[in-house]
C-alpha cells in the first residue's frame, strides 16, 4: 500500500466511528450513502467539510472527532456533510428535515451550501434559525496552530 492509502478511512469505518451520527458522503452514488434511520429526529450540528479525496483522511477525521468532543457533542447531535466540487447540497431541505441549531462550515464558502449571506472566516452569523460559523478547511486547521486557535475562540462563543 501507498503512504496515501494508509492514511484514508473508508466509509464502512466512518460509519462505524460515528454510528450514532449521520454521515453522508455527497460524492458517493444514493446506494453507497449512509443514511440515518430515523429521518425526522433534530440534530443540534451540521457540519460541512470539504475534500478532494473520495474519502477524508484519518489525520482529519481525528481532528473533527477532536473539535466536536472539545466542544462536549456526542455523536448523537451531529450530522457530518462531505462536500466537493461535483455535489451541490441541498442545505434547505436539511435545513427544514433536521432543524439544526447551528452549522460549521470546514473550508465550505457559504455561497457553496446555498447560503443567501456572506460572511468572513471565524465569524458566527445568525440567519433564520441557525448560527453559522465558517472555518478554514481541515486540512488547514491540522497543520495551523494559530487557527486552531481561533478556531477554538469562536467554537466557545458558539457552544457556552
């Protein structure tokens, strides 16, 4: 195997981290999406993040996983987008289906969720019923002290 290959997790194994969470890979076909079972169920998160790769690398996830235990969620409150370029997401009907609270967008421009508002990095933002707060993408966070720490200011402004 390839150093790159070692480093990626299938969706089979996301599934299984996040078992309780839902998790949609927007760059897979309807049948290789996991889907959550109870359909009507309120979530607290949704979290966008975006990447190149089919699947998101371990080093990344382990640093979702970080953000959102940092941030005392359980795998119950929060539903994990996967965006790339290809899929467009269809943010209101998650929206009106889910009814999150708020919403992180991981290295995802709003205008790319669909979002009517722009608004800078780290900046939480009201609009309807939801706070947004855009972040740089995970690949830049990991690498980044600084941004992890600013990244960690607004998530306590978000989660009190």
């Amino acid at each position: 195997m390839g150093e790159t290959e070692n480093n990626m997790l299938h969706n089979e194994v996301l599934a299984a981290l996040f078992k309780n969470s839902f998790l949609v890979d927007l760059s897979a076909t309807k049948e290789n999406t996991v889907e959550q079972k109870d359909e009507s169920k309120q979530i607290e998160v949704l979290v966008f993040h975006h990447h190149a790769q089919k699947e998101l690398p371990h080093t990344q996830l382990a640093l979702l996983e970080a953000i959102l235990n940092a941030c005392k969620l359980n795998t119950t409150q929060v539903m994990i987008y996967s965006k790339n370029e290809t899929h467009t997401t269809p943010l209101n009907s998650l929206l009106e289906k889910y009814q999150p609270q708020k919403i992180i967008l991981f290295g995802v421009e709003p205008a790319a969720i669909g979002l009517p508002i722009l608004f800078p990095v780290f900046q939480i933002q009201q609009h309807q019923q939801s706070q947004y707060l855009s972040a740089p993408s995970l690949t830049d966070l990991e690498n980044d002290k600084q941004l992890k720490i600013q990244l960690w200011q607004k998530l306590k402004q978000l989660f009190p």
